[in-house]
C-alpha cells in the first residue's frame, strides 16, 4: 500500500521542483543543491566561497539543518541573503521547503543561490529540488572508500568536491583508488580536490563562476 | 494520507523488532546499532574491536551498506560471523532486515552482536533494530558542532564515541564546547574519546565487556 504514496509523495515533489526551477530561470539564479556527510565542509565550503568570489557575484544560501541556526550564523557574517530551514528530524530537503526559502530572498539581486542540504549522503540525492545542478561533497578524512559506497550522489552530481587536501598527511587515503571508483560510476563528472579551511577552492570557484551569464559578472 | 502509513510502517518494525529483542535475549546475545556518518570509523571501529577482545568474547557482526560489501570484506578477516545486508538506495536498517541477518548467524555461539548501520547519522535513529543499546559515533575530523546538530543520536545513544582523537592537532575542534553540547542534550549518556586506527578504543571495550554475562567470559 506505501508505494503508491511514495510515488505520490515523490510527484508532488516534483512538481513543485518544477516550479521552483522556473522561478530560479525566470529570476537568472544559477542553483546548486550541495550534498555531503555531517562534516565534510558544506558551510566551511560556502565560507570560503564568499571570501573567494563574493565581491564578484552576489550569493544567497538556503541552509537545511535538523535543528539549530548555526550554519546559517556562520554564513549570515558573509552574505545578507541566506535563509535557514529547520527541518526537524527530516533527512533531507524537499521541493517545498525550498519553495518557501525561495519567497524569503529577492532572487532579482541573486547571480547564484546554493542550497546547503541537510548533512547526509544519501536521502538528498533522490529529491529534485529545482537546482540546475547537483554538487557532491567528500572528505578524505571519511576515507577512499566513500565513492563506492555512495554511487548515487557520484552518477547524480555534476561536479565532486574532495574537501580537506590539507589533511592528506595525517590520515590513510588512496587518491587512485578513490579517483577510479569515482570514473567507473560516472566517467563524466569532474572531480576537484580542495581545501575549503585553507581557501585553496579555485576549481569550485571556477566552475560556479562558468556557470553564470556574462552580463552577471562585474 | 500518508501519515497513517508511516505509522504502519514504524507499527511493524517495532513488532518485529520485538521478535528480534527476544530473539537475541533467548541466545544471550548483547547486542548494539552502531550509528555513525558516513567516514566516522565504524568499521575501524570494529577492526579495533577484533583485535583487542577478540580472543576474549564471540563477536557477530551484521554490516549495512547502500552497496558493496567492503565493510564486510574487512571484517570477515577478523570474525567469521559476519553478514552484509545490502539497502540499495535505502537510508538505514530496519528490523526485518536485521531479522533476515539474524537467521544466517549461530546466535548460540555469540557473547556480542554488533549491527553496523548505514552511514547516516539520521534515519538509522528512528528505528529500533531489537537492540540493547544504541551508540553514536562521530568523529573529530567531522567539527566540534555535530552533537548540537544531530541531538537525536545524542538523546538516544547510551555511550558516545569520539573517534580519531589522533587527528586533533591537525584540525579545529573546541573539546570543551563539544563536551557541553552533549552534557546538555543527554547529561546521562557517556562519551568517550577514542582512535580505532590506533588502537586506543579501551573505555569502548570496557564498555562492551560490562554488558555480558560472567559466565560467557572466558
């Protein structure tokens, strides 16, 4: 009887991920949903991000968490436009959550909007939200194994980001490895190592500012 | 509509991790979840664990994972008793599954089972699996506010696990805030500081061993 509710469910998301990406089109947002373990440097990312490019393009955040608005303190000192969204014990965005973000920012003053989902590997990858892509984010402290254990944000995403380079020294990880796993389940997706503590993020910078209309960029 | 379902749903996991609990109880078993993010160390963990009681107790251990079954691969080198149950796209173990896993075990022969969940730091909380005890693993790699933002693992743990303490000279993590984040969530839960990589997992095995029955030492 519950798979005809979750497909349902499933739908109706979709739909309004529709909706939510005609008005992100409409307003000229270039959106990213951005996934990765508790951890693994989303909100480090996004600091760095406006360190990197936030006089270049102006930047809005919505930021999923279960509870507390510390991620969205954290980025409030960086950038006026970020919406916090408490999602309770949910393990994951939804279309409509965004939806209710969206009304809270003046996406007309926006170039991008990055969606900060909820910290978990794996339920955000099935939900559309009415991004134009969606970005994976690892860890080498998690380890070399994460790709293969977690193919579907690897075939889902458009761009991987292998978050603190810096930490390369101090723990166990086959960079090889983790590259052939990530080329085996998706040949197509780039691949980009990074250090978001240290600011060296250049590639992400790069790929997001490519991704914006000329007459955007200042 | 969808309510009533969920409600179904969880209804007939707790029944059958009831049957699980008994189960488990009639063969003497301690058994715990181990939950813990993607990369936090749950199979380090584990590894750890083999090496320092091995000799001592007859550990089983049931491994989740979305797919692969390299957790397993890794722990059947230590354990011959070891089942990997495969969620595909599914976010955490549920009762029925631990069922299955259960009847390809000689239950008789173990002092401790160790149920290694999906790495997700989430969904796996919501679901009684028939366990004594569920325990929370994080890792310092992860940042000094993950109990603050995931306290239903914090509320619902008996013992937290700090794991990678050998990485704190080479990231940020304030011990102190971490320590009050917990205290605050859950002030009867215990936390200890642990590196499965290096073999510094005493208080966990103390831990374990003070859960089993006398007589099933040798």
């Amino acid at each position: 009887m519950d798979i005809p509710i979750i497909e349902n469910v499933l739908k109706l998301n979709d739909e309004v991920a529709s909706i939510n990406r005609k008005t992100l089109k409409d307003a000229g947002v270039y959106t990213v949903d951005l996934i990765g373990s508790p951890g693994s440097g989303k909100t480090s990312l996004l600091e760095a991000t406006f360190k990197a490019i936030g006089d270049k393009v102006r930047i809005g955040v919505l930021v999923g968490d279960l509870t507390t608005a510390r991620d969205a303190t954290r980025i409030a000192k960086w950038c006026p436009d970020v919406v916090q969204i408490n999602t309770g014990k949910g393990c994951h965005l939804d279309a409509n959550q965004v939806r209710q973000g969206l009304d809270r920012l003046k996406l007309d003053e926006l170039d991008i909007l990055i969606i900060e989902n909820v910290g978990n590997l794996i339920c955000p990858v099935g939900f559309d939200l009415g991004q134009d892509a969606k970005v994976g984010l690892f860890s080498i402290a998690e380890g070399d194994d994460k790709a293969a254990k977690h193919p579907y944000i690897v075939q889902e995403a458009q761009i991987l980001l292998l978050n603190k380079m810096d930490l390369l020294p101090h723990v166990t990880f086959d960079l090889e490895l983790f590259k052939e796993d990530v080329a085996r389940i998706n040949p197509k997706v780039s691949l980009q190592q990074v250090s978001a503590t240290q600011g060296l993020i250049a590639p992400w910078c790069d790929w997001l500012l490519s991704h914006i209309a000329q007459d955007c960029t200042v």
